[in-house]
C-alpha cells in the first residue's frame, strides 16, 4: 500500500499531517529518549497480563468525562479477540481500558466517533532491550458511531517494524491509540447522483469500507437524493482465499439493494469462477470494462499497494499530496477532479 507512514492527505488535514509528521520521528525514536522511562512504565510488551498493564494504564491521568478516543491524548485500550483474517491480515478488536478502581471514568458508553474516512494511529512498544516504539496509521472497520470498540484488519510485513508486533498481541493486551485523523470527508450533497468508484487493493479496502459503510446506511435512512447515484467497489487481492473482509462487504452488499456493487480482482486463478470475479491485475482494459466513462463524470477514489496505485492513478507525493494523475485512469481520460488518491 502506498499509504506510507507520512501524511494523512485530504480535505481538512494539515494539522494532522503536521502532527503525524511529527509524531512519527519522535514517536519511533529509540532508547537515548527522554520518553524512555515512561514507556518502560507504560508500554507493556505483548505477552505481559492485562492486570499489570492496566495497572499502569495511562488513563490514570484521564479522568471525568474525557473520551474514550482523543487527537491530544493517547488513551490505552485492550485486544479483546483477535483472528486470521487471511494467511498474512488478522482481525483485531480493541475494548477502552476501564479503571473504576482508580477513580478513572473511561467513557465506555460513549459510541467512539471514527468518520469516514479516518484512521487511528496505534502505539506500541516495539522493543524491550531499547524501549523503542513505533506509531502507525490504521482504518478501523467499525462502523461510525461503534459500541465503544474498534475493530481493524492489519496485515503483517514481514520485517516490518509494527505490525509483526501487533500480530503478536493476545487478548489482554494493551496498546494506545490516537485520533481520529481525517483523510477524505465527502461533505452533505457532495457526489449526489454521481457514481462512485473505490478502487482497494489488499488492506487498502479498509479506508473504502468505512465509506461504503457509512453511505449505505444512509441511503437505507431515507437520505437518497443527497447520496451518490451508485457504488462500485473494485478489489484487488492476491487470490480468492485472499480477499479481506469478504463476508462483510458482501453482507453490505446484499442489504444495499443494488446500490453497492462489487467487482474483485484477483491474481491467482480464482476457485469458483464467478461473473465478479476477473483473473488479472487491475489494467487498463480491465478499468475500461468495469468503470463508468469518464462522461459519465463518476468520483474514483483509489487505495492499495504502491505498485497499484502507480498503474491506476500514480502515486501520491512523498509530503502525502494527490501529485499529478497519471496510469490507467490518465490514460482512460478520467481527470484530476475525477480522482482522489487516499
Ligand atoms: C492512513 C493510513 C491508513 C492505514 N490503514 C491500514 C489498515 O487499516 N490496515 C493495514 O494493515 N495497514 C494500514 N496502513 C499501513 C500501516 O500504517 C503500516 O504502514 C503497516 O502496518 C506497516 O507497518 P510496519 O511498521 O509493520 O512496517 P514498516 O517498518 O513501516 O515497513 C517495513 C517494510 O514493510 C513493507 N511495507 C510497509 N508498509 C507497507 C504497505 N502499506 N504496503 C506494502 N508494503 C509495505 C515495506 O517493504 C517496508 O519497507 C495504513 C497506512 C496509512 C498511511
């Protein structure tokens, strides 16, 4: 995937860029930092028990009614049931750490607020010997206004500085979370009677689902002549057994009444040929088949690794900006206001 960790592009987000910017050097600094002492104390490694974790929760300088997810504060939540997902993503749900017993009110009952699209920077420490830790991006896949918890799918990177260490996490153990930060918001009205195109590649669907999520729960509340005309989520994964968060989307898919529909794409030769299901890369003669003209004036937003998004879209620039369209959808005569690159 191409979202690095630099900045969170989009509508409204220079402070969160400027912050992540910053963030993301300090945060990942090693042992010679002032913060060493405090992570010792605070960042337990996967593995420790919840008790003594949450013994030295960083919600202890919480309290009243702060939220339970904050962009100035890191608040400590717990891995309450993670799975496979596919051979290399997990599924992770996190609770809010609640600490009546130190007078700490988390606000549980609070629905956590991630709009689409966000994410949540997740913290954690990565090595014990130097106290390192590291502070990336990720989507949540919990619907916008959640039960307090928050659900993700993160893939693992072999070498990766991170996620292996989050695939390692056990129910019981903590991490810390920051946010939400807002890379792409689609205003009241924006798009209405438009179709509107996601192309995901991989974990890349995460951000996509989030707004498909939310729009077709819209539209089902009776808001149809402010929405897009039309869905079409295109997905791009390895192979079949690959494809992440199937169940749902099609779930989603099968409650919108036609309003979202969904193409996948897939690498090896899928298992069961379906007539959504294509064999390949996401080319330009495929893009040509499945997406509307560029005369039909569709939104395309596009998601996924970087080799995806360089033969889509082009990639975004290295400060996290759109950059220049160029790739299938340039080729295809689609236009920079046809496009957002998440
Ligand atoms: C806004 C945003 C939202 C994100 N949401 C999600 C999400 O919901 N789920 C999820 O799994 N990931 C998501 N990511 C990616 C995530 O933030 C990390 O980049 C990823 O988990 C790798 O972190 P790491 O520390 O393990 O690897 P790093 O130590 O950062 O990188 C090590 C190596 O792993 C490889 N690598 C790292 N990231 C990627 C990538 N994205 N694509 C291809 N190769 C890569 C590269 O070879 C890299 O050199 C998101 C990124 C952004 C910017």
């Amino acid at each position: 995937m191409s979202r690095s960790r630099a900045l969170i592009g989009g509508a409204g987000t220079g402070l969160a860029a400027a912050w992540w910017l910053h963030h993301a050097s300090h945060d990942a600094s090693t042992a010679s930092s002032p913060h060493r002492e405090r992570w010792r104390r605070w960042l337990p490694l996967p593995g420790l028990s919840w008790a003594s974790a949450q013994a030295q929760s960083l919600n202890r300088r919480l309290g009243g009614d702060k939220t339970v997810l904050s962009v100035n504060e890191w608040t400590t939540w717990k891995l309450v049931q993670t799975s496979m997902e596919s051979t290399t993503a997990r599924r992770f749900l996190f609770e809010p750490v609640q600490d009546a017993a130190e007078g700490i009110t988390v606000a549980t009952s609070t629905p956590v607020e991630v709009p689409p699209i966000s994410c949540v920077m997740l913290r954690a420490r990565v090595d014990e010997a130097s106290d390192e830790v590291a502070v990336r991006p990720y989507n949540p896949i919990t619907p916008r206004f959640s039960d307090g918890s928050l659900a993700f799918v993160i893939r693992e990177y072999a070498g990766g500085k991170l996620s292996p260490r989050l695939h390692e996490l056990r129910p019981g153990d903590i991490v810390e979370m920051k946010g939400p930060f807002e890379q792409y918001r689609m205003t009241a009205g924006e798009h209405a009677g438009r179709d509107v195109v996601l192309i995901a590649g991989g974990t890349g669907v995460t951000p996509c689902y989030q707004l498909i999520q939310d729009l077709v729960r819209r539209r089902r509340e009776g808001d149809e002549r402010r929405l897009p005309a039309r869905l079409l989520l295109v997905f791009a994964n390895n192979s079949e057994l690959e494809i992440l968060m199937r169940q749902d989307i099609e779930a989603l898919a099968e409650s919108s009444d036609g309003y979202l529909q969904i193409q996948y794409v897939v690498k090896e030769a899928p298992l069961v040929p379906a007539p959504n299901i294509t064999h390949g890369l996401v080319t330009r003669e495929y893009l040509q088949r499945v997406l509307p003209p560029p005369e039909r004036d569709p939104f395309v937003l596009v998601c996924g690794p970087p080799g995806m998004m360089e033969a889509v879209s082009g990639p975004k620039t290295k400060d996290r900006k759109q950059g220049e369209l160029s790739g299938a959808l340039k080729a295809l005569g689609y236009r920079e206001a046809h496009v957002w690159k998440l």
